[in-house]
C-alpha cells in the first residue's frame, strides 16, 4: 500500500515517538503514517472488530506518553508555571496529558530534540507545584499516570460522540430573514422592550416621546428614522452597543404572562408569548384586528 496523502489533525500535536521522529518529504510525520497505515490495513481486511497490533513505532517505545511541546509567549502561560521550574518568558517547556479528570497540569522543561526518556524530566504539577513522577502503566502507584500515544493513536479513528439537544428553542430576536438590514433588527427589539419597560422607562432610556413609545408597546412598527433616534438615545445612557445591555433590563424587569388573552402562564424569556404556538395566535390576532 503507497501512502500518497493524509491528515494530521489530532495525532499532529503530540510529540513523536523516539523510534521514528523524522518527517516525510512533504512535511508530514512518518510515524502518523504508520499509524494510518495499520487503521486502514485492517478497515481493508474485514477485521474492524478485532484489537489493533501494535504500530510500528512502538516496538521501542510501546510505554511512550503522549506529550505536547508549547511555548511560553504569554505571560498568563508563564505565572501558571511552578517557581521551581525557573522558566522564563518564551521558554519552551513538555506537558503531559494526565489520566482522567483531576486539577492542575503535569508540565517540565523541553530539553530538545528527541524526548528518549521522557519520565526523566523534571515534572511538576501545576496545582500543587510539586515535583512528579509519571507513568502509562495503571499498576506503578508511585507516579502520576498519564495517557498513552498508542491510546490516542488508537482512538484516532473512532467517531467523536456528539451531544445532541433534545429540542432547540430559537429567540425570536434571532428569527430575522436574510433580507432584515441592522434597523429591522433593531426595532424587533424595540418592540420586544417596548411592552417589557413600558412607554415612560422607554422613553427616558431612549429620548423617544412618550406617545411614540405607547406605540411600540401597542406593537406599532417604528419608522426607520425612529429607529435611528432611539439607537442614539440608547447610546447616550446605556453606552455603546446598547441592544444588548436593553435587553438584559427586560430580562431584568417584573416575571410576565402570556400575551395571549386568557392564556396566564409565564411568558418565554425574550417574548410576549409562553409558546411558539401562542406566539403565532397573537400574530393573527393583530393580522385580524388591522
């Protein structure tokens, strides 16, 4: 089989192993090669089912941890380094992904090169800022145990487990159609406040007339050049990018009910309404009533 081209998403941030560290003429990992090759060898033969063998690189290095290399070009990066390290800004230091979940990170200095003995490193905890030892083996008690290359070169293939909501519930706020410009958008939410704040609280944040904010608490679609008026008037009071910090006093202001006449029940969050349904009622309610 001739490995023509590949990805290295995922496996292409660990450091290879020490019994293949080169790279193939295009600049890829020959190690992430064999990887590959051994997944599709035996997704050709049928035998999908059946334990992997071992890789080709980990006929020295079968124990080999799976580490990252990283660079200390933040300052943030740099104050969650142990003191006893002695690292400095833009040193390059080791990481080791710990075995399941616990605080704190297992980090070391990079020598260079070739990592050989990596479990020989100076480790240090990031929590505690205590030195470490670490281990792939789950029996050795005395170091911290890490994940594996192989573990990571083993679930390279297998689909990521997505996590699919039950049901999606779209803010009206969010429904506008592709022809609605940044002034529809804006009134929608004026409209949404409108009835929320009522007309004097509205007025006052805007610079509106109150008679224009009855209106839109009536549900009467402001004018464009309205529009522009209480974007400015928003701007003046509540600062820059205003939309959102009015919607946030709505969200603040008295719990309501359905807009529904008889309805009762609490209204969504964001909407005159308790339910899409309700909302759609009321629509052809205000359809009927002009």
């Amino acid at each position: 089989m001739r490995t023509v081209k590949f990805s290295e998403l995922v496996l292409g941030a660990f450091v290879p192993p020490p019994s293949m560290p080169g790279l193939r003429p295009d600049g890829r990992h020959r190690w992430i090669e064999a990887t590959l090759r051994v997944h599709v060898e035996r997704a050709v033969a049928g035998q999908s089912a059946r334990p992997l063998p071992p890789f080709a690189w980990e006929r020295g290095d079968a124990d080999f941890p799976a580490l990252h290399r990283f660079s200390l070009s933040h300052p943030a990066a740099l104050a969650q380094t142990p003191p006893p390290l002695g690292l400095r800004p833009f040193s390059r230091i080791v990481e080791a992904e710990k075995s399941g979940k616990g605080p704190g990170r297992l980090v070391a200095p990079d020598p260079g090169g070739v990592l050989r003995r990596p479990e020989k490193l100076a480790w240090h905890d990031t929590s505690s800022g205590l030195r470490e030892g670490i281990t792939t083996d789950p029996a050795e008690l005395d170091a911290v145990l890490v994940e594996s290359l192989r573990t990571k070169a083993v679930a390279w293939v297998r689909p990521t487990p997505k996590d699919v909501p039950e049901a999606v519930i779209v803010d009206e706020l969010l429904s506008a159609t592709p022809e609605d410009t940044g002034l529809d958008v804006a009134a929608k939410e004026l409209l949404v406040a409108a009835p929320e704040l009522g007309a004097a609280v509205l007025a006052g944040l805007t610079d509106l007339p109150e008679r224009l904010c009855r209106h839109l608490a009536a549900g009467r679609p402001p004018r464009p050049a309205t529009v522009l008026r209480a974007l400015a008037g928003l701007t003046r009071h509540l600062g820059p990018d205003p939309l959102p910090r009015l919607l946030d006093l709505v969200a603040a202001a008295t719990p309501r009910v359905c807009g529904v006449p008889g309805c009762g029940e609490p209204a969504r969050p964001r909407s005159r309404t308790c339910s899409e349904a309700d909302r759609k009622a009321l629509s052809r309610t205000k359809a009927g009533a002009t």
